[in-house]
C-alpha cells in the first residue's frame, strides 16, 4: 500500500510484467462484468451496457498480451504476490465510487481514472528497469492504455455530468431477511 | 501459454453464479472474490468446502459460492460450524457473518468458538451498522452515530473483536479491509491453513447505510509490526490497536479442540451389560 | 376399588440430609433384583440441594411395575426433620407400618392419624453399636427383612454399591443391615419370590433413552445440562465415544440444538436432550430443521412447568410447546415413551423417523420415567436402524428439495461432488435457491406435509389393549399408570375398556384411531397437565364418539393405580 510503483518495478523480469500485465487486465475483465451485472439486476441499463463494453475492450486486450505472451513461460504466483502499488490492481474499478444509480458519466469517469492509473504503471516500469525487453513491453501496455485513456475521454464527453439530485431515490432501502 | 494450468481451479470456478442482492458497491463483493481467491490458492475441491452462516447482508455469502452451504439462523452460525466440524472433521469450514450477527445475537457463541479452539476459519464482515434491517447501530458502531432507534448515538461503548477473540482463546485473530483484495485473500489462505479457530475480521464498508465508510480506503494501513505467536504481546498491541490495523495479530499454537466423529461409525456396539443385575 | 395388590410392596425411606436414604433405597432395589423381583424406585427431596429431606420411594413386585402405588406398606423415617414438605408423595393408611427411631422427634400428627401401626427400632442406637455403621444400613436391613429379601441378597448390593470404599466400610454395613433385620418380624404379605428368576436389569428412563438413541445410531450429541434431562448426555458422553462418535457440551441451548444440526447436515445422526426451558429455547431451531430438511432427535424430559416450574417433578405439559410451539406452518414428529422400558424403542424410532424423514423428531419423556430406576426384564436389541435416503451420483439436474412422490428427496452429504447447494432456514425452491413466491412455497409446504402425514409409522402409534366400547387414551408415565388400574378393575367392567396409550402424538393419525375407536360409544382422556391439552388436540384432529371426558391434572403429584381404578369405574358406571 505505501510502496511506490517505482520500488516495485526495478524487480520485475520480462515474464513476471508479461504476467503482470495480463493479470491486470483479466482482473479488470472480471471486475467490469461483475460491475456489469450488478447494474443489470439494479435496471441501470445504460451503465450496464457501459461496463459490458469495457469487459469487451479488457478482453480483447488481455487476448493481445496473451498473444505476446505465447511462448513465454509465465511464473505463478499466488494472488498476493502480485507487485502493484495499491489495494486493488490498477484497473480495477474503486468500490467506493459504484452506486446503483450512477450515471454513464460517473461510470466512465472511474473508468477513466482506471486507464490513467493502469497507464502510470506501465509508466513508472518503462522509466525504472534498467531491462530492454522489460522497458519495450512496458511502452507497449503503456501506449495501449494511453490510447484506452483517450477513448475514455471521448465516451465521457458524450454524457453530462450528474445533476445536485442523481442519487436520490423516494424509496427507502427494501429490508429482504 | 496462460498463467494457470488447465486442471487446476480458477478463483471463478468457486462461484455458483447467483447474483447476489447486496448493493452495488457493497464491501460484501470484494471479500466474495477474496475468499474464492484464498481456496483457489489452496486449490480446495469446492464439494469438500462448507460454509456456515447466520442472517445479515454478510450471510447471503454461502449461496454465491459453489461450496457446500448453510444459512442458518440469527446468531447461530458458530454453533452450526461446530457441530459440522465435529461430525465431518475431513470437510473445511468457513463461518461467515456481519457484525450484528456475530458481535451481538450471536456474541456468546464466539467465546465458547474460541474457548474451544474448533478448527474452523469465521470470517466477520464488519460495517459497524445492521444492514439488513435498515441501519440500526450494531456492537461496533460508534456511540454518537445517530440512527432511528437510537437518535444521537447509543452512547454505548464498541464491542472491540479482536480482544475479545484473543482474550477467549483464538488461537488466530487478524483483521482485513474488503478493499483489499490482495491482502485480505493472502489474510484468509492462512486463516484456512491454520489450525484451532481462526478469526478475521473484515472492514466491509456498507455503502447503502455507512457511505462515510468510503474514506476507509484511505485509513486502513499495515500494523506497524509483524504478527506475533505471543498472546500477551497480541494483547498488550491490541490494546493501542487504531481499528485501522490491516494484518495477522496472532498465530497461536494451542491444541484444537479433539472431540470428532469417527469416518466409519461403529454399529456394533453393545452398552447392555452396564445394566444387568 | 383399593385392593392391595398382593404381589407388590411399597416402602418409603425417609431421612434428612446425610442419612443416606437413597443409597439405601438402590441397594433394596438391587437386592430385590438379585432375588428375581421387579420393582421400581424414585426419590422425593425437599428444597435443600444438601442436608434436606430426602425420601426414596420403592416399589418390589413378582411382575413388572411401572409407577408406584397409591400407598405404602412401611414408610421408615430416620428422622422427621421438615418431612411435612415430602410426606404429600407419601400415603399411609391403617394397614401400613410406620417405623420410627424413639430417639428422634415423634411421628407426624398427619401420619399417625392415619391408624398406621407405629414401630419402635433404635437405628441410631444400632448403628452406633457397629464401628463404622450407619442408620440407613440398619433401616436397609430391617425393610428388606420385612419384604422377604434374603440377608444374602442384601449383603450383596451392600459390597456392590460401596466396594470402593474398602472392606472395612462394607463389612461395617453389612453388619448394621443384619442388626436392622434382626430386629424385624414380617406382618406385611412377603413377595412370594420366584425361584427360576431368569436376568433382571436395573435400569433409569433416562438412561434407556440414551442407549435407544446409540441403537438406533445416534453418533453425536450436544448437551447443555439441565435437571432433569442430564443423565442422558451425562450417560451417553463416554459411550458416544467408544461408539466412534463425539459429544460436544454446548454453552447454551441455542448452541446446542444448532450443533445437533450441523452435524446432522453433516451426515451424523444427531441428537440433544433438554427439559420444558430448554424447549422453549430450541424452538427456532425446530423451525429451522423443518424447513431446511435436517434429520434431529430433541428428547425433552418434561417437568412441571411454565417457565422454571418446579423442576424435580413431572408433569405433562409441553404438550401444546412441542406440537404447536413452531412459528409458521412447520410439520414435524412428536413422540412420547410410555414406560421407562419403553424409552429405549421410543428413542430409537425417533432416531428411525427422524433420518428417515429429514426432519426433526421431539420425545416427550418425563422426569417420573427419566429419573425412576426400574428393575425390569431386559430390553432385547431390534433392527432398527437411522436410514436417510441420500444423494451419491449427483446428476446436473439435481434438486436438493426436489418433489418426490412420498414427499423425501434425495440428501447429498458434503464431500459429495456434485451436490453442493446451501441448506436454508429461507424458504427455497426445489434447487434450493430462496424464493418468496407462492408457487415454491406452497410446493414445499406440501412436500414438507406430505412426508410427515404419509410416512408408514407401523403398529407403533399406540399400544392398544382390551376391546371394550369403553375407550381410554393416555400417553407418557400416565398410560402406565392406567395399564394398571385396568388390571385393579373387577372383570366385568375390565371387559367393557379399551386402551390406547398413544405414543405418536404428532402427527395425527386418522385412519388408525379411527380403527381403533370402531365400536367405541365412550371415550375419556387421562393426563397430567392443567388444561388437558392431549384432550383438546384430540377434540381439534380426530373424529372421536360424542360423549368424551377428560380427566386431568397438573403435577407434581402424579397419578397413581388406584385412584384412576375409582375414577374409572364411576365414569364406566355412569
């Protein structure tokens, strides 16, 4: 958690950000379809579509890293050895920001935070190793989610903010136990 | 060539696929993911997994897993587990509660659970609120919080878990945040692996009736030290414990609790001659 | 109507704290036994839990006996230290020897009005004059004199009952027993003893409902104390052991009923044993083994209630609790032994119901069966064992609560692969996914209805005798009683009874009472509880005659022999 992804990335070997780097997209795969469903049974169909969109577009990256990846033995580790600066991968959507009423705009503005903190990492490895494999595959994923982060912005520019009252619901919680 | 060899079991392949009613962002999502993660990691076949519940947000969780499961009772999931443990000691038992099931209801069952030192892990997703019902304040809620049923705070004093886990007897006691996945999956895989009654407590942030819960995020840290293996250390650290400690306390070695039910019962036996003038 | 029945003799010892009554009282029952007899004995204490008065009321007969009789033959005080508080178990009358120390305090005004024959005997004097006698040895001697228990037989439950004290303290008993009998001359009717005895086994309700519970595989037992039920978990805790199963105590009876659950869910056929509290608070755990279908043997060995009651007494009263206590429509098996030989198949059956039917079976025994210890033939052994139909190749399609014809589904047991799904207090569909539609939980109620009111319970609802058109019903410790004043009743109004003791109490069983009240003009309900609650459950489930009388009363007197023979013949004869 206070480790700087500086500290961390002068260790990673060209296999272990290969794994890394897949890693945090199945993550991100995973958590936007997690995302995606919990917005369907809540009838937020617009995010809903927003999140399976992503799931999509995390996909087809992770299918690319797998493809790069293909005659690399990649390590294995277990799922708390995995070297990133953070609680939680660095795409993976903040809890904290996800509401069943959230608007597209909010959606896409943690996605986007998403896109420039997966970015930063790439980042941060490209500049410290000292390894050429290591810092040629880090500009790659680095360039990649640069380019996700500008498709973020476009898709958000689509969507106005929130209104004062976008979680207001004349409903109180239903209590079901 | 993908990181995960064909035959083992993913973290998905402990999930059953129903979703779950909890709300959207609801802490309850991450620990989900942490514990199918944490027996991913043991590699646990899912039908030799039982977990055990009570009512509460938190005890939705055994129906969301492709384990075995009970959602038992208000209160009543440790006495539950141990019964379970005791007849099948070759299944692992997870107890999975809130902290109004847990801490309150089910208050007494904790002590005895660890007093035993049953072999079970019992996860507590604390969110320092009842959920489920709607926001009253639960044993770990701050004396000013204000709520309906008790405006401007109870004015009584927090339940404090991991004293009370240490002090009766458990023999592993460790806090997580459900932010945390990473940690709280690492955190979880050894409360399994560890024998006697492990406890970990889960800061999960209730989005619903606590959203000044968000900031935990930023509150949580690491202890400042390692665990210890020593009880008094544990309780002389646990005492200046800020609640935001994330981490293992204590990993005792004290005996498990060693009444269990034999795999092939004896039917044969034969108590008549006790009674025979 | 009282005859005294010849092959049966009553006698009380009475004595405050540390005389030792009931010690002495075991060893006569011992004795007794060794001699072939019958017999059956309980205790009466005063408030003191040291040092109060304490009576052991035994009963010697040539054939099996099962409650005690309306009087007693010799009642022996030791001393009259607060008696008046336990002489209301204690009936004397003019043919009745009372024995009395001259050195003590004189007889009780209420006992020697009775026209008893009052008997001088010097036990305090007698013991002193043995080194290391005491009175309860000389007052062993002289009562089992006067039954006609031979000296020898009396030697040996002495050496028997205090071996491990040393040769010395049982020669010293031994002798004072002698003294005591030295001093008797029989005037009572002596139990003509049968010489080909064949073997005898002495034996409490609450320990013959243990070894039901072991027969029928009971493999785990949680136990929270609580009088009068502790001797069964006390009993079975060693032996679940050597049976390769496990007790576990609980810490409370919340924990309890849930441990006996979860071991169930488990696999293991599991059982705790309670009293009326105690029932009262495994209620919702009840609850939660009907619906989410988990086999669960509760023994509840009733006392006299409501709330904490009068705990060293029976009574019959958590009749409405077991039946109706559920919340929610929640169909579940109530039995209850009628004897405390009876205890042993009763359990086991509840054992057999219960993994039969996945679903929670409650035995109302009582604290009159549970703590007498009876000397009674020996219960043979029967086949009949816990049998739940399980779930072991598990198909995709598999439906923990699918809809079967006789109304019991498939269980699979964790560990098997395949079958994982969560057990559930929350009402679910045959997937056991939870559901608050009307379709799945009118389907499941049906289900959970159906095997419970279709199962096959056999002959074993009731014990029916006699074919008159003069019905009885009676369950529990009163049925015994009944049996016996039947056998008091001169023939001719014997022939017009019929008795039905009920031992399936829940569920109703139409079809079979109605069989067995073909032909029946009258009928009368004997119970022990305040509101007649049998009485009103029959009036509510059965179509009965339309003349029906209820004769009923609370504890903690229970009924006995005689008074129900009167009782009987003027309701025959009206």
């Amino acid at each position: 958690m206070s480790k700087s992804a500086e500290t961390l990335a002068q260790h990673f070997t060209a296999p272990e950000l290969l794994l890394h780097a897949l890693i945090i997209e199945l993550e991100a795969v995973q958590s936007y379809k997690d995302l995606a469903e919990q917005m369907r049974e809540c009838g937020n169909k617009d995010v809903a579509e927003l999140f399976e969109k992503m799931s999509v577009l995390e996909a087809e990256h992770a299918a690319k890293i797998r493809e790069e990846a293909k005659d690399v033995e990649l390590p294995e580790l277990a799922p708390w050895e995995y070297r990133w600066s953070g609680l939680e991968p660095p795409e993976n959507i903040d809890l904290a920001g996800v509401h069943y009423l959230m608007t597209p705009h909010q959606a896409l503005t943690l996605a986007l935070e998403n896109e420039v903190s997966a970015m930063a990492f790439f980042d941060a490895v490209a500049h410290d190793t000292a390894d050429d494999k290591v810092r040629s595959f880090a500009q790659e994923f680095a360039a990649d989610e640069r380019q996700h982060v500008a498709w973020m912005k476009d898709w958000l520019a689509k969507y106005p903010p929130p209104d004062d009252d976008w979680d207001y619901d004349p409903d109180p919680p239903a209590a079901i136990d | 060539m993908s990181a995960v060899a064909p035959c083992k079991l993913k973290a998905s392949d402990y999930k059953s696929g129903t979703k779950p009613v909890w709300c959207p962002g609801c802490g309850d999502y991450h620990v989900l993911a942490s514990v199918t993660k944490a027996v991913a990691a043991l590699q646990l076949a899912p039908e030799n997994i039982a977990v055990i519940s009570g009512i509460g947000c938190s005890s939705r969780l055994p129906a969301y897993l492709n384990s075995y499961g009970f959602h038992g009772v208000h209160g009543r999931a440790l006495p539950l587990a141990t019964g379970l443990k005791v007849a099948r000691p070759d299944l692992t038992v997870i107890c999975a509660s809130g902290d109004g099931d847990g801490f309150s209801i089910g208050g007494n069952h904790l002590l005895h659970a660890c007093r035993r030192n049953i072999d079970i892990t019992y996860i507590v997703m604390d969110n320092e609120i009842y959920g489920m019902t709607k926001g009253q304040p639960s044993p770990t809620t701050a004396p000013d919080w204000d709520t309906d049923l008790a405006p401007g705070g109870t004015g009584v004093s927090p339940f404090h878990p991991l004293v009370i886990a240490l002090a009766s007897g458990a023999n592993f006691v460790a806090r997580a945040f459900s932010g945390d996945v990473k940690g709280t999956t690492r955190t979880l895989a050894e409360a399994i692996s560890h024998p006697g009654f492990s406890f970990v407590q889960i800061l999960s942030p209730c989005v619903t009736f606590r959203p000044d819960q968000r900031d935990w995020k930023t509150k949580v840290h690491p202890p400042p030290v390692e665990f210890t293996t020593d009880a008094a250390q544990a309780a002389r650290r646990v005492m200046t414990d800020d609640g935001f400690n994330i981490g293992v306390l204590y990993k005792g070695s004290r005996d498990k609790y060693n009444q269990s039910v034999e795999r092939e019962v004896n039917f044969e036996c034969d108590f008549d001659g006790e009674f025979l003038v | 109507m009282t005859d005294r029945p010849a092959h049966s003799f009553s006698v009380a010892l009475l004595g405050k704290g540390g005389t030792g009554v009931v010690t002495a009282g075991d060893m006569l029952l011992a004795a007794a036994a060794r001699c072939g007899l019958y017999g059956l004995m309980i205790r009466a204490v005063g408030p003191q839990i040291r040092g109060g008065e304490s009576a052991a009321l035994v009963r010697l007969s040539t054939s099996p006996v099962d409650c005690l009789d309306d009087r007693f033959d010799v009642l022996l005080g030791i001393d009259w230290k607060h008696a008046e508080r336990i002489l209301g178990d204690i009936s004397v009358d003019a043919d009745s020897i009372v024995v009395t120390d001259p050195a003590e305090d004189e007889v009780p005004h209420s006992i020697s009005a009775t026209g008893a024959e009052i008997r001088n005997l010097e036990m305090a004097g007698l013991a002193e004059s043995v080194t290391g006698g005491r009175v309860n040895m000389v007052a062993l001697g002289y009562v089992g004199c006067l039954a006609g228990i031979s000296e020898a037989a009396i030697s040996h439950a002495i050496e028997k009952n205090i071996a491990v004290k040393g040769r010395a303290a049982v020669a010293a008993s031994v002798a004072a027993a002698k003294l005591g009998a030295a001093s008797a001359t029989s005037s009572v009717p002596t139990l003509a003893v049968r010489k080909e005895a064949g073997d005898r086994w002495m034996i409490s309700g609450n320990h013959a409902t243990g070894l039901g519970a072991i027969r029928g595989g009971v493999r785990f037992a949680a136990a929270y104390p609580i009088t009068p039920a502790t001797e069964i978990l006390e009993w079975l805790a060693p032996r679940l052991k050597d049976a390769g199963g496990a007790l576990t105590q609980a810490e409370d009876e919340l924990a309890s009923v849930n441990m006996a659950i979860g071991a169930s869910f488990g696999g293991v056929p599991s059982l705790t044993a309670t009293s009326g509290p105690g029932l009262s608070l495994m209620i919702e755990g009840l609850g939660l083994a009907v619906c989410a279908e988990i086999p669960l043997v509760v023994v509840n060995v009733m006392r006299v209630g409501p709330s904490t009651g009068i705990p060293t007494k029976p009574e019959q009263s958590d009749f409405n609790a077991a039946v109706y206590g559920l919340h929610g429509d929640a169909p579940h098996i109530v039995v209850a032994p009628t004897s405390v030989s009876d205890c042993v198949f009763t359990t086991q059956w509840a054992v057999h119901l219960a993994e039969a039917t996945q679903a929670p079976v409650i035995v109302l025994s009582d604290q009159f069966i549970g703590q007498a210890n009876v000397v009674a033939d020996p219960i043979p052994a029967i086949a009949f064992f816990a049998k739940r139909k399980l779930a072991e190749n598990v198909a995709a399609d598999f439906e923990r609560h699918a809809i079967t014809a006789d109304g019991i589904s498939p269980m699979p047991l964790p560990g098997t692969r395949g079958g994982q799904y969560t057990g559930d207090g929350l009402e679910h569909s045959a997937g056991a996914k939870p559901s608050g539609s009307i379709g799945d939980h009118n389907v499941q109620l049906d289900k959970r209805a159906r095997k419970i009111a279709n199962f096959d319970y056999g002959q074993h609802w009731a014990d029916i005798e006699g074919d008159g058109e003069l019905a009885i019903v009676s369950w529990g410790s009163t049925a015994s009683v009944v049996r016996e004043a039947l056998q008091r009743l001169p023939d001719d109004l014997a022939a017009k009874l019929k008795l039905i003791s009920m031992r399936l109490l829940l569920p109703a069983r139409q079809d079979e009472m109605a069989a067995a009240l073909d032909g029946v003009k009258r009928l009368i309900v004997i119970e022990q509880n305040h509101t007649g609650q049998l009485y009103r459950f029959l009036r509510a489930w059965y179509d009965l005659p339309a003349d029906v009388d209820t004769l009923h009363r609370p504890g903690p007197d229970v009924f006995r022999p005689g008074e129900v023979a009167t009782k009987l013949a003027q309701w025959c004869r009206q």
